[in-house]
C-alpha cells in the first residue's frame, strides 16, 4: 500500500516555510512498519492545487493523508476535489488541529471527498489506520480510537478519543530526508540566511489556558518533555547530517528551566555546534536559563508579550504582567541573545483603538529588535470561539466570505477563521484600527529612529549570526528589499474572513 503526505499550501507569499514534522513523524513510523510513503511540503515549495495533483499522479498512492491547519483548510478542501475527480478510490484522511476540533461537521460537508479525520494526536491512530485499510479496504474501523469517518450507511461515526502519547521518547526521530526541500530562514520568498535549517520539537502541550490558543483542547493543557538525553540525541543526528540552524518548536520550551538548563548542559558535553531559536514567556526568563542558551547557540527568542496593556493582558488568560516585560528584555540582552523578537497581538474583544497605540508605542520604545503584529482570530478550538458561540454573538453555521489566494468563497463560519474586529467594530472604527496595525510597521522600520538604527548596527557587529543576515541582504539588495517592503506594507487581514 502507497501513501502520500502533504502539507497543504496556504496560498500566502507571506509565508515562512518551517519544517512539518507532523507528517515527518506520520512518515517514518509509517516507513518503519513497512509502508511505502511519499512526501511532499506544498507550502514550502508553493505548489498550488494542479501542482500537487500532478505529483499524486506520479506517486499513485492508495491514501493520501494531509495535515490541516484551519488556515489551510479551504485551500486543503479546494485540493481534495481534484483529487478525487482524478481518482474516485483514493482514501483521503485529514488530520492535526482543524480536523480535530471540527471532524463531524468536515464529514457532513465534504464526506464525499473526505474518507476520514485523525483527531488529536496522529502517530498510531494513522499507522492503525493504514494497517486496516491495508488488510480490510471495505470494512469500517470502529475499533481504532480517534477517527471520525462515515460508515457504510452513510452514518457519521466517531470513535472514542485516543490517549495522548505519554512517553515522547518512544517516538523515532523523525526521518528529515523523506522531504525533497532544502529550508531556510525565508520569509516573504527570500532567504534572509543561507544556513541549512531544520525544526525539533522537544516536548508536547502546555499547561496554561490562554483564550485564543487551540493547544489548550489539542493537548488537553498536558505538558509532555522529552528527555534531555533523547533530545540531544537526535540533535547529534541533526548536526551528522549537516543542518547549521534549528527552530525548538515547543508549545512552551521555557516552562521548566531547570529541564532548558539540563538541554543546554548535554548540548556543551557533546560539543554540539548549531545556532538555535525558540519561543520564550516573560515570567519564564531565568538569567541562568538565558545564559545557558546563548552559550550553547541560542541565537533568537521570540516573546509573546501580546498586549501592553493589563486589561486585555487579563482577558486573554496569559497569566504575565506587563511589568514582566522590560525586565524579559533586560535580562536577554544581559544573555547576549542575538535578536529579540516581540509579538502581539491586537484588535482583542473590547480592545480600544487608544489601547492598540499602546501596544505600538511600547514595541517602538523597547529594545527589542523585530515586532510581529497579527490580528486577533478565533477559530474552532480555542476558547474565544466558544465564548462568542455560547453569547450567541456568532453562530459556526454563519455564512461568510473567506478569501483562498485571490478567490472569494462564501463559507460557513467553522470552516475558516475570523478576525474579532469584523463582528464587533463599526466598519469604519475596523477600517482605522487595521490602518494603525498597518502603519505600526513603517513606524517602527522608519529611518527616522536613528537611536534605533545606530543600536542596531552596533549589534550587529557584535554578532557573527547577525551579520552573516545582513551580508546575505547587502549580497541580494533588490529581492531583500522587495521581501521587507511586501512584509512591511502587508495589511493586516488575517487569513479568515474578508471584509476590507
């Protein structure tokens, strides 16, 4: 039996192609059990829909399976359909957060282009899945837990959940040669470094309770490490095979620090020579832990400051003080971190046009060196959602307008997500808020914050990491500034509903 593996376009040039180590896990516990598996990152090498078809065609697999995303859904659903007006008999399965928290409704809407849904974790579910269909194409799987799918009555099913995997070390190391793609810190279609790049994720879950989060009901709020052994195993693997960059891409790799101290610690017993990145929390800044990752390679930590201002801070359950931030700051900069990245996120339920100023103007007046300005977006999942479900403010089966590349579908509201200001402002106190979001860029880049510039130069002469990105752009002047200037001027849509 053949499978193929895809992770789905989102039809974005704003995009930065990160390694998908869901289908890398699915794959090599598939090819560990004797599977014939293909691979292919549709969104990292921006393959639309008749592209990937044409390498399904040359592949002929007997499933083909697809991580979802809610914002790659409808691009996803768009795919599926060629797919199977190509060839009616191969069994699709969805799988990752999207298909998790919305199984039932993607089977009633689309179950004739859609065979099954893996909730939650995929690695065995899956591999049970394809073991059966493997032996009983024509019976249904009522016995493998986490799977929603129609039955041969056409009655949707879906079975008991399945249990989180509570031992990570169990899981191979994901086989990075089983994706044809050389990644790169890219963003907006340019290679900002010239590293060899690769993620690790070195635990599953968080335990806190955030209200626009989807990992608080996809893990359950259960936090899962991995070894430090194991981790820096498989970072020996990383660096044999010649990678020279690494994202951790941990839903919270700072919650424990003296397990992030334990990491760095075996990093420097094995002499283990790589620059890494990772996400960081403010109330989570040991200066121990934070020299302990500079010395081993940290090079950037991105924090999620989110809002400057207490109330909306309080509102999204983050459980940090604004007071929690300058101090974040400081204690990285006395690490030696190389690059500190804020992000935020504005146009919060109640939040003021006033209020999204404040946040601006913190991020243009604080050392750090980049910001990400996002527009706050609920979808299936996250809590958020289901509060405005149960006010009755929106209800999943609205219709509403959702934009795939340059196509406008009407849509029912589950299917994409939604950016808050579009059902709770004014149109026209919308229009100015995502004007000040947009602007909040050309504010902060302005050639007129010469403090900010002359500090940053001198920065960057300080850091080999830093400098090599700036040789790199000064290398390829034209297509660098064509990559910041699309990330500078981007507005602010989101990627759910369009009503600008």
């Amino acid at each position: 039996m053949k499978i193929a593996l895809i992770n789905p376009s989102l039809e974005t040039n704003i995009y930065t192609p990160w390694v998908p180590l869901g289908i890398l896990y699915l794959g090599t516990i598939l090819k560990e059990n004797g599977f014939k598996v293909d691979l292919l990152d549709a969104a990292a090498k921006l393959y639309g829909k008749n592209d990937v078809l044409i390498w399904i065609k040359q592949v002929k697999p007997d499933i083909v399976g697809i991580t979802v995303f809610t914002v790659a859904f409808l691009p996803t659903i768009n795919l599926i359909k060629i797919i199977k007006n190509w060839n009616p008999s191969i069994k699709i399965v969805l799988g990752h957060y999207h298909p998790t928290m919305q199984a039932e409704n993607i089977l009633r809407k689309y179950g004739d282009y859609v065979n099954y849904c893996v909730r939650g974790e995929g690695e065995y579910t899956f591999l049970k899945l394809c073991e059966f269909l493997d032996k009983n194409p024509d019976k249904d799987p009522v016995n493998i837990d986490g799977l929603t799918f129609k039955d041969s009555n056409q009655k949707i099913i879906s079975t008991p959940d399945a249990p989180l995997i509570t031992d990570l070390d169990d899981l191979p190391f994901p086989d990075r040669k089983l994706i044809d793609y050389n990644y790169k810190w890219n963003f907006s279609g340019f290679d900002f470094s010239k590293s060899k790049l690769t993620s690790i994720i070195s635990s599953r879950g968080c335990p806190f309770n955030c209200s626009y989060c989807a990992c608080t009901m996809f893990a359950k709020r259960r936090f899962r490490p991995r070894s430090p052994e194991n981790i820096v195993n498989e970072l020996l693997l990383i660096e044999e095979q010649r990678y020279t960059e690494l994202n951790f891409v941990d839903d919270n790799f700072t919650l424990n620090p003296k397990r992030a101290i334990k990491i760095c610690e075996l990093i420097k017993k094995e002499k283990i020579d790589i620059n890494w990145h990772t996400d960081g929390r403010v109330d989570q800044t040991s200066q121990n832990m934070l020299n302990w990752m500079r010395k081993t390679g940290c090079k950037s930590l991105w924090f999620g400051f989110e809002t400057v201002n207490q109330r909306i801070l309080d509102l999204y359950n983050k459980r940090t003080k604004v007071t929690q931030f300058n101090e974040a700051i400081r204690k990285s900069r006395k690490a030696n971190i190389d690059l500190i990245v804020g992000l935020f996120m504005l146009g919060a339920p109640t939040e003021t046009l006033a209020e999204v100023k404040n946040t601006i103007n913190f991020a243009i007046k604080s050392d750090i060196d980049i910001p990400f300005f996002n527009v706050v977006e609920i979808c299936p999942g996250i809590k958020f959602w289901d509060d405005f479900i149960s006010k009755g403010i929106i209800n999943s089966n609205d219709k509403v307008k959702a934009r795939v590349g340059k196509e406008i579908y009407e849509v029912e509201r589950w299917e994409t997500s939604t950016r808050v200001i579009d059902f709770l402002l004014h149109p026209e106190d919308r229009i100015k808020m995502l004007n000040e979001i947009q602007n909040a860029y050309k504010l902060f880049f302005s050639f007129d914050r010469k403090k900010f510039l002359l500090r940053t130069a001198l920065r960057i002469i300080k850091s080999r990491f830093m400098l090599n990105i700036i040789t790199n752009i000064m290398t390829n002047f034209k297509e660098a500034m064509n990559a910041i200037t699309i990330f500078r001027d981007s507005k602010p849509r989101g990627f759910g509903t369009y009503d600008d």
